[in-house]
C-alpha cells in the first residue's frame, strides 16, 4: 500500500487517486498522525511506499506541518511532491528559500541529459523536455550533499532530485494534476518499479471482500439480523445498498423517502427501477405533507435545511421502530467525507449544513454499515457497473439532500416547486439530447425569489425568474460555469419561457466555487 501524508495540499486526494487509478491501493493520512501509520503499516508489512504531499507553507514557518521520522530509515521509497520535495530537502540538511520567480500554472521542465540516465524516476519517458503544472512560492536554494538534482526549469530552480544512496525522489511540480504530461507514467513507475506494489486493487475482490465482510458482521448477530438502508436516489446510497443485498438478501430492507422535494416524477420513476432493475426490497414512504407543512413560510435557507434533515430522521425512526431485529444501518459514506484532510478546503467554519441521509442521529442505536468508506466516487460508479447497475442511475448528477427545497429560493411551496419541476425537467431533457448532460459535473435550474416585467403577446407579465446554473468539477470542491454554446442556452431559455407558466425570464449562472458556490442556498 502506498501512503500519502497530507501536507495541506488541495491535491493530496488527487495523489491517491492516481496510484489507485493503478489497481493498487493508497490512503491518505494528516501529517501529524504520519509516523504513527507509517509506523503501523510497517508492523503488518503492508507499506510499500510513501509520497508526501504538497502543501501552502514554508518549511521555516513557525508552525509548518513537519513529521519526525528519519527518511532514511524509512526502509520504503519515499516520494515528495511540491513542499514535499522541499521538506525532504530540509530533513537531509539542504536549504529553501523563497522563489524570486514565483512559479504558477505551466512550466517548462529540462530533464538534465547526463544525470537522467542515472535516475530512475525519469528513464523510462525518453523526452528531454516535459511541460510540467508548478505552483510554489519556496525554491529549493541549497541542495543537501545526499541529493542529486534531476531537472531545471526555465529559471534555473531545481524541479526533480533524487537521493545518491536510497530510493527517495523529489519532484517540484506536481505530477497528478492532468497538466502535468509525464505526470502518470511518473507516478505509475514509482508505484510500480520502484514500490514493486503488485496490482491488488481492483473491482471485483473489492466486491467479494465488501460482501464478505457485510455477510460476517450482519451474522455475528444472529441469522435473522435485519439491515436498514436509507436510499436516497443517488449513486452511492445505491451501490452500497446492492453490495449490502448481494451479502444479506431480502434481510436488508431499504426505505425512499419522498420529501416532497425531489425532481418531475422522480420519485415514482426512482422507486419502480429500484424494485424493477435492482430487486431491492425497497419501501416507499410519501411524507411529503409532512415536509411541506414544516416549511410553510421558512425562508432562511439554513432553517430550511434544519426542518428537512430533522423531518427525515422523525420519518425515519417512525419507519424502522416496527422492524424487528433491525441492528444494522447501510450508509453510502465516501472516502472524502472520512479523511482527516488538512486541505485548504478543510475550513473549519460551517458554509453551509450539508444535510446527509449520513446526518442520522447516534441515539437510533444502529450499528453502521459503511462498505464505500474507502473509495472515491468514481470507484463507486465502477464498482456500481461491475454489479450489473445501468449506467444511467451510476451517471446521475448529484443531488443535494433537501433537494429543490434550496432551490426553490425563499419559501417553498407546492406551487414553486411546480414551477421549478417543470422548467428542470427541460433543462435536463435537452442536455440529455444534445449531450451535453455526461460531460458535466452538475446542472438545474433555480428558481429566484425575484418578478420581473415581461411581455407575452400583447400582454404584460410580472413573473419569477429562473437561473439555470451548469458546471464542470471533479469533486465538487471547485467548480467552473461551463462553457454552454449560446444556441443551446437560447433554445433552452425559450422552451422554459414559452412553456413554464409563472417563468418570464431565464438568467446563466456564469459564478465559479470559490468564491461562490454550487447551490444558491
Ligand atoms: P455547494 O453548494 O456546497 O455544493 O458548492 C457542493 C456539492 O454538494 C451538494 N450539496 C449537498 N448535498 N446535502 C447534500 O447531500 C446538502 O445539504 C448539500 N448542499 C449542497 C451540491 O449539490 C454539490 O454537488
């Protein structure tokens, strides 16, 4: 296994997605709790490598995230990237200084003709130039004796060392960030040729040993343990469901919950392809009055998202009361939602209460069933496809879980929604269409709590307005509007005008995240 210590890095997931992109498997672990798991993994004999991350600070920073162990000691090849390589430098006696060219965005790398040949990490891309992603403000200034240097760029900093003696890399740029061109087959040779880490990691005995391990602990609590499964309509709440039902049968028993807020006809269509597709043993409960009447005249978007998430755990528990022998709760929890990342994202300030059918209380006493702890959403789909789930509910965008309750902005009401389900159900239509649905992250339409005057034959109209908001992201951490060609919007725009009543004019989010976000509320 190869371990990636966390060095606050936006792209530290991105790191072990690229070695598990191999087969092979990496976790990620905050760089105070590093020695303790390098430590630990090595007692098993499980590690096989370790990379240390990027990261926003200076190696001389008061505080700068440091982790005492003698690299050299290691007894594993040890990768740094960005502040990585700057701290292996520091811990083997070298020098960094702040960068008088600040480096930002692509770069230009000179692999070094003779030394190349000596250094592992390189030999095998055969290119003597390679465009590389930088993003550093510290330079490496003096290089430690033990150390070899690789690559130059442009301005003469030093982008790649490696250690005269032992398998320890450098590299300044960062090679799992797509820009990076050898980024890959960097990666990809140190995990495999120099960790020597056999391909272990794939679907198929993720699936055996999820089922497997679901199977054992359900039993342990006798053979008539019930399982309980919150779908939500969702990839993963789906394909941890099918995981639980390939080890438990029909013991598992999952609820879909209609809140009131879900899409045009969704919840019908969502609960006949769980039954139908999937031979789920799967419960629909309407309790949509319910949601609606707790929301009548809430307009504060975090009051909003409080009733639905605590109206979901009284349906909930008034549900699985009844269900004898009920012990276990599947969850869809993903490995994102798990780590203890140090990432610049990881504020600690509440932007918004993400409400997750995750969110139930410890007080309901089950014991959870987590089989997706591990793995990163696109694992999920994969794993998905591997068990026979049609494509099309694994490619669903996301949904938040109070759904258009924080898209109908203001008060929600049955008629809003209305409104709001209508002008939806055509934005998706047509980007189904002209295909443009698969290669976005995210796309809907909000509807504003705004009028404005428009004129409809020769009439004039005093009607809501609706923002259509599309955007491309591999995480939803950042996004970017996409790029949408104007016909499309202009078709798009007109069929909402034209054929949602109460909807005079229809605006494209152009916002990015940060600074804004994804949702509106
Ligand atoms: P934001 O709006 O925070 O959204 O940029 C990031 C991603 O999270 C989804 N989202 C939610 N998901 N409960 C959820 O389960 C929530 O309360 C929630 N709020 C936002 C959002 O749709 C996007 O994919």
């Amino acid at each position: 296994m190869i371990l990636v210590i966390d060095f606050g890095s936006q792209f530290t997931q991105l790191v072990a997605r690229r070695v598990r992109e191999l087969s092979v498997y990496s976790e990620i672990v905050p760089f105070k709790n590093g020695k303790e798991k390098i430590l630990e993994l090595k007692k098993q004999g499980k590690l096989s490598g370790v990379i240390f991350s990027g990261g926003p600070h200076s190696v001389y920073e008061e505080n700068a995230p440091k982790i005492d162990i003698n690299i050299e000691e290691l007894g594993v090849p040890l990768l740094g990237i960005c502040y990585g390589l700057q701290l292996i430098n520091y811990m083997l006696g070298g020098k960094v200084s702040p960068a008088k060219n600040r480096e930002y965005g692509f770069e230009k790398i000179k692999i070094e003709n003779n030394i190349n040949k000596n250094n592992p990490l390189f030999n095998l891309i055969g290119r003597e130039e390679n465009i590389v992603w930088m993003s550093h403000g510290d330079q490496i200034q003096e290089l430690s004796s033990k150390l070899t240097i690789d690559s130059l760029t442009r301005n003469g900093v030093i982008s790649s060392f490696h250690h005269n003696e032992l398998p320890i890399f450098g590299l300044q740029f960062h090679p799992e960030v797509e820009h990076s061109l050898c980024g890959k087959e960097i990666i990809k040779h140190f995990v495999e040729e120099i960790c020597q880490d056999k391909k272990s990691w794939d679907s198929s005995s993720q699936i055996e040993n999820a089922v497997k391990s679901i199977r054992e602990t359900v039993d342990k609590e006798g053979k008539d343990t019930k399982v309980i499964c919150a779908l939500s309509g969702g990839v993963d709440s789906c394909v941890a469901a099918v995981l639980a039902q390939k080890a438990v049968g029909d013991r598992l028993l999952c609820l879909f919950i209609n809140n009131g807020l879900l899409r045009k006809n969704e919840y019908n269509e969502v609960l006949d392809r769980f039954k139908k597709d999937l031979n789920l043993n799967v419960k629909g409960v309407d309790a949509s009055e319910l949601f609606l009447g707790r929301l009548a005249g809430v307009q504060d978007p975090e009051q909003k998202r409080k009733i639905i998430g605590n109206t979901f755990i009284d349906v909930f528990e008034a549900e699985t009361k009844e269900i004898p022998n009920a012990k276990f709760l599947v969850q869809g929890t993903l490995y994102p939602d798990v780590i203890e990342s140090i990432s610049l994202h990881g504020t600690s300030v509440t932007i918004k209460t993400h409400h997750n059918v995750g969110g139930l209380p410890e007080k309901m006493k089950f014991k959870l069933i987590e089989p997706l702890r591990e793995l990163f959403k696109d694992e999920v789909r994969r794993l998905g496809a591997e068990m026979g789930i049609p494509q099309d509910m694994l490619a669903r965008h996301p949904f938040p879980g109070p759904g258009l309750g924080i898209r109908v902005l203001g008060e929600v009401t049955k008629e809003r929604l209305n409104i709001l389900r209508e002008a939806d159900a055509i934005f998706i239509e047509e980007l189904k269409k002209q295909n443009h649905y698969h290669s976005t992250w995210q796309a809907f339409v909000v509807l504003l709590p705004v009028n404005s005057v428009g004129v409809m034959g020769d009439g004039r109209t005093y009607e809501s307005v609706a923002a259509i908001r599309c955007v491309s992201a591999t995480d939803g951490m950042t996004a970017d509007w996409t790029k949408l060609p104007y016909d499309f919007l202009a078709h798009v725009s007109s069929r909402i005008i034209n054929e949602v009543k109460g909807i005079n004019r229809v605006v494209y989010d152009i916002s990015t995240k940060p600074p804004a976000t994804i949702e509106w509320e």
